[in-house]
C-alpha cells in the first residue's frame, strides 16, 4: 500500500488525501480477493464475517451468506394461466420473500397453494407471511406453509382457500419469510 506522506492523513491537505496500490490478503487467510477502492469483498466458500467475538449462545456467529433476485411462482394444481413475478432476499438462512399472482379469470376448486419458493423451507410447516392486497376482496386470509415446504393460503379456521375463494380474477401480493433447508 502506498499512502502520500505529505499532508493527507498525516497532515491537513486534503489534496494529498490518497491512498493507492493494492492490499495483498496475505495476513486475512481467509479472503481470496480485495481490490481496489471499487471492488468488492468476496471470501472464500464457507468463510464469512466472524461474529464470534461477540457474546451470544447461538449455534454459529459466522455470517456467510447473502443473495437477492427474483423467481417465479408457481401455483399447485391450478387450471388456468396466472401471471405471476417474485422477487427474494436470502440473508443467512433467512428467506424472505414478495410474489404477485394474479388469476386469468379460470374457476377452480383445488386449494391455493404456492410451489417453486427460491430455496426449499428447512422445517415445513414454520414460517408465515401476510397479505398485503387481494383485489379479490375475501378477508379472511392465513399464510402458512404445508408439509411439503409450499405456502398454504388458509382461512383462520385452517381451512384451505381455493382460487374460487380468493377470487377467480383476483391479484394478490404476498410477502413471506422462512428459514431455508
């Protein structure tokens, strides 16, 4: 690393506030890259930021994981062509997701269930989400996730909705969250 002595950080002209050459990871094992002031970070598979330094009783401290993109939501069992679009944040094991469907307008009376999440759910049936807009006007919606790792829309009762009962041309937005397998 190189660093101008005159002024900069070891003086008061910001003009000589400069820092060049590239850091060498030989002392930070377990980073493979570190590049210029406009590279990234990136570590090696299975290494991460170590939190352990910190106090806690949880199971690991090393935070390695982190991804965002979209997906495309698939409905089970349903008849006709829904237009649907996804979007997803994964940040450790933590999954946390926001689809839009909405239905072409086919009657259908199988439940609504939602398949083809971005990662697959660690303990089925824990997890929950919300909501946030039905244009098909039922009220009395539950977001859960079934056996099977799929999002399960039930009423409050734990009956299963059905595409008839949210609304054969309805729209809904979903956010949820889980923990990934």
């Amino acid at each position: 690393m190189t660093i101008k002595q005159i002024g900069g950080i070891f003086g008061r002209n910001p003009a000589f506030n400069e820092v060049g050459g590239t850091l060498t990871t030989a002392a930070q094992p377990n980073i493979t890259s570190l590049g210029t002031q406009s590279s990234d970070l990136a570590f090696a598979s299975g290494n991460g930021i170590d939190f352990s330094a910190t106090s806690g009783a949880g199971t690991s401290e090393l935070f390695d994981d982190y991804e965002e993109g979209t997906w495309t939501p698939a409905l089970n069992a349903y008849d006709g062509t829904p237009t649907v679009s996804g979007y997803y944040v994964k940040i450790g094991q933590m999954v946390y997701i926001e689809c839009s469907i909405t239905l072409d307008g086919t009657s259908d009376a199988s439940g609504y269930i939602i398949k083809s999440l971005p990662f697959s759910v660690a303990s089925p049936e824990l997890g929950g989400g919300a909501i946030n807009n039905n244009t098909g006007g039922e009220a009395d919606i539950m977001v859960g996730y079934d056996v099977n790792g799929r999002i399960r829309l039930s009423t409050s009762s734990n009956g299963n909705q059905t595409y008839n009962s949210i609304g054969v041309s309805s729209t809904i937005k979903l956010n949820a969250q889980y923990r990934a397998a």
